[in-house]
C-alpha cells in the first residue's frame, strides 16, 4: 500500500515520502523517495510548463571491468519535484556506466527542455562538450597517432548524442565523493545496483 500510495502522489505532484539515507563517508541527507516500482518514461514530459531541469548522474563498477551499476536524479527546478533512478549489469566499465545514467536520465524527458547535467566524470563531460563533434566528423572515428580508430562505447556516444539533439545542455562538473549531496546519493544508488550481481561467497 505505502508503494501504491508514493506513487501517486508522484503522479499527482505530491511529496512522495522522506527518509534518511546514509552517504559515503558518514552522516545521513533527507531525500524523497519515490516508488521505483511504479516508474515510467514520460512522467516528467507530462508536467506543464517544465522547461528547466537538473540531472544529477553517477556510474560505479566494483572492478574495471566488473559488475556495475548507474543511478539518476531529475529534478524539475520550477517545482523542486525529484525522480530517481538506477540500474546495473553484470559485466560493465566505469566509463560505460557513467554515459549510461546520463541517458537513462535524458530518456525520461520527452519534450525539449534545457538540462544542467551535474557529473563526476571527465570521460562524459569532455566528451559530450568537446570530443563527440570530431568524432562524428570522422565518422564515429577517433585519432590514434596517424591513424583514425574506434571510439570506445560508440553506440552508447551515439544514444546519447541522439538526446542530445532534443535539449538545451549545460555542463556543471562536480567533484567525486567529496560532499555533494545529489552526487553522493546517486553514488549510493549505483553502488547498491551493482551489488546485487556481486557473487556471495
């Protein structure tokens, strides 16, 4: 019942529910948690008048390569209104993770709106401001030495420069583990998604 009832006072606009979530290092933040079983595409696309947003990302790997897992939180900045989410796979990198929960957190918009992107990563951050327009220009080719090789995760560059074409994006860099609450929940989201493939021994 406390499921079904998060979940529509998410879809409602309501305050969901609050608890406090223990972040690396020590101490607790109060974070609203919304019901993750009742998640779809589009819920933020359906609120009126939604322009702005932040999306907070992370990714996390025990190992490289390894299990990993990925986590977001949207937050529509005219209304405070947060979702979050995360996912893993069994087998994944760092690098791939991290440009997941940036297009896991995209695809949920479905209209154009402008989008400050808080991230950890210099791989993604870099990539989507500087090197995405060279590669695309070789044909999804990067420069190694004389010769022009693959991009690493190119079909994950690719999905992302998809939604990229759809929003307005500024790029905010944040400093790992170093105290910043959106960044530290999402680590704990990414961090608990992973874990769940690690085997027990």
């Amino acid at each position: 019942m406390v499921f079904q009832r998060i979940g529509e006072d998410c879809l409602k606009g309501g305050a969901g529910e609050f608890r406090r979530i223990p972040v690396r290092g020590g101490g607790l933040v109060s974070v609203a948690i919304w019901a993750s079983e009742l998640y779809r595409p589009g819920i933020f696309g359906n609120l009126p008048g939604m322009k702005k947003v932040s999306l907070y990302t992370d990714g996390a790997c025990s190992g490289n390569p390894g299990p990993g897992g990925w986590a977001f939180i949207l937050r529509c900045d005219s209304t405070a209104k947060e979702l979050e989410r995360a996912g893993g796979e069994p087998e994944s990198t760092n690098n791939k993770m991290e440009l997941t929960a940036v297009i896991r957190g995209l695809e949920v918009l479905k209209e154009p709106c402008e989008v400050t992107l808080f991230a950890d990563s210099t791989y993604v951050l870099q990539g989507m401001k500087t090197w995405m327009a060279g590669w695309k220009s070789r044909g999804w080719k990067r420069k190694e030495g004389k010769k022009l090789a693959e991009v690493k995760n190119v079909e994950l560059w690719k999905a992302l420069d998809a939604l990229m074409q759809t929003h307005t994006i500024k790029y905010e860099h944040v400093k790992g583990h170093a105290g910043h609450v959106e960044n530290e929940r999402c680590d704990v989201l990414a961090v608990q998604a992973y874990q769940r493939y690690l085997t027990k021994s």
